[in-house]
C-alpha cells in the first residue's frame, strides 16, 4: 500500500497522529473534522495514500465506491438523518488543504446556506 511519510492523514491511517476515529477497515477510516463546518462533520479516507481525485484511475473505481457507499451509512450513524452533503476538494482551485483524498461528509443543519 502506497504512503507518504510526509502526510499528515498517512499518518493518521498509520496510527502515528490521534484523531477521532469512529470507523476503519482494511481501506477505509473515517474520523471527525478538527474543525467541523456542521453538526455531522467527519472525514473519510483511503489508507492508500492518493494525493487527489486527479490521481485517481481505473484501477481505484472499487475504492472510490465504497467511500461513497459508506457515507449514508455512517453519516446516519453520527446523527444526520435528515441527509447528508459528500464534498471532494481537488487542487488549489477546488480548495483542497490535504494532499490525500478525502471526502467531508456533512450533515444536520445547513450553514453552507447561510451566505
């Protein structure tokens, strides 16, 4: 499995850097944002260390399924059950901070509506 030993959410998958992890699997962890934007806010990532969406091929079509796949499920878990918001930021023009791949997963009350 590809790392980067300079990323901070490598380190995060690798167990190096505490987070608030509330889910993992052999490919997956989700853990709450350390600066949530609504109620529900929590991340989801591949252990695999991919910079971005761009670097996403073919051959990563199962993974990014089952991050989406996992979303409602866990998103219902930590209490949004009145729905959910899934965002990817890619690059500096989508706003990406993390270079590895990560999807926020939003719910409860819109703030994004608010202005």
């Amino acid at each position: 499995m590809s790392t980067d030993h300079n990323c901070i959410f490598c380190k995060i998958a690798a167990g190096q850097i505490p987070a608030k992890k509330f889910y993992e699997d052999d490919e997956l962890i989700a853990f709450h944002d350390i600066r949530p934007a609504a109620p529900v806010h929590f991340l989801v990532i591949p252990k695999l260390h991919l910079a971005s969406l761009n670097e996403a091929g073919p051959e990563h079509a199962a993974l990014l399924g089952r991050m989406l796949e996992l979303a409602p499920k866990l998103a219902r878990e930590q209490g949004a059950t009145n729905g959910f918001r899934t965002v990817i930021n890619t690059g500096p023009d989508g706003g990406q901070e993390v270079y590895h791949l990560h999807m926020h997963v939003m719910g409860g009350p819109r703030p994004w509506k608010q202005g």
